[in-house]
C-alpha cells in the first residue's frame, strides 16, 4: 500500500498528523468559545414591571446590547485560546495529540446539557486518551459547578435580591 503513494504512507506523513491536530485543536477551541459564553455572557433578563413604550425599548436595547457582549466574549475566549504559545506549541508536535484529545473530550462534558451517560464516556475516553486528564477533573467540576450557579441565580432573581439585602445587611 504504501509503494502506491510513491513509498510514503498516510500514516507517517507529518503533514497529515498535523492536520489531525490543528482540526482537534479548532473544535476544543470552539469549546471553548461555548464554555466562555455559559459563564461570562449576561443572561438576566430585563424585569417588565409594566410594557409601556419606553420599557420596551429599553429592553430590546438590553437584549441587543447582551448578545453583542456575549459574541464578544465568545470570540475573545476563542482567540486568546487559540493563539496562546502554549497551543500552538502543543498543535504543532504530533506527540501531544493524547492531551489534545483528552481536552477535546473533558471539554465537552463541561456543558450542562450533555446527559450523564456521555459524561461518563467521554471522561472515560479522555483518561484512556491521556494520564494527564485526571489534573483537568478539579477544573471541570469547579467550571460546571459555576455554570451550575449561575443558571439557579439568573432563574430566580427575587432570591437575588434576598441574598444581596442579607449580607447588605449582615
């Protein structure tokens, strides 16, 4: 098989792998852009006491001013990511696409939505994929329980206003 490609497989060519690498790369970057919108973009939603006009505009101002700052974070997030020395280095040697995978697969179960049977598969794939993804476990409890956090206080504001009139308070 090999002669048919001039002696050359697709297996040992650099190129290839790199290739392999950079589009590993591209998805946990996109991840990442995911993971940075669930804890930095705003997502209170603006209280309607009444819908008078001036309200209205107001909240529609509010809803646009949001997801221009939440697409602004998201691509922050992906560029800093992305370009960091650190990546690049890790995308360019074909011995460390075991850890880009095994962030590729820790990095998914990040999102809240993902069920419970695919947590277990991916984290069981990213371990077999690297040792080192058991150092990535306290990062992604600590990220998911923060995501966690602010889904219950943006779906509750009256409890909001509770806690910060407490510790007003107390």
């Amino acid at each position: 098989f090999g002669r048919v490609f001039g002696g050359k497989t697709l297996a040992s060519d650099l190129f290839v792998h790199r290739c392999v690498n950079v589009l590993v790369h591209a998805a946990i970057v996109q991840l990442v852009g995911v993971i940075a919108t669930l804890l930095f973009s705003p997502r209170q939603q603006y209280q309607k006491t009444s819908s008078s006009e001036s309200q209205i505009q107001q909240q529609k101002k509010f809803e646009e001013h949001s997801q221009q700052l939440s697409i602004l974070t998201k691509y922050l997030a992906q560029l800093l990511f992305a370009f960091h020395p650190v990546h690049v280095e890790s995308v360019a040697n074909v011995a460390n696409r075991p850890h880009l995978l095994a962030l590729l697969f820790n990095a998914t179960i990040i999102d809240p939505n993902v069920p419970l049977v695919a947590v277990a598969v991916l984290a069981t794939t990213g371990l077999l994929s690297s040792e080192t993804a058991i150092f990535q476990y306290p990062a992604i409890v600590l990220t998911m329980t923060a995501i966690r956090y602010r889904e219950l206080r943006d779906s509750n504001p009256q409890q909001q206003n509770g806690i910060a009139k407490f510790s007003a308070t107390g």
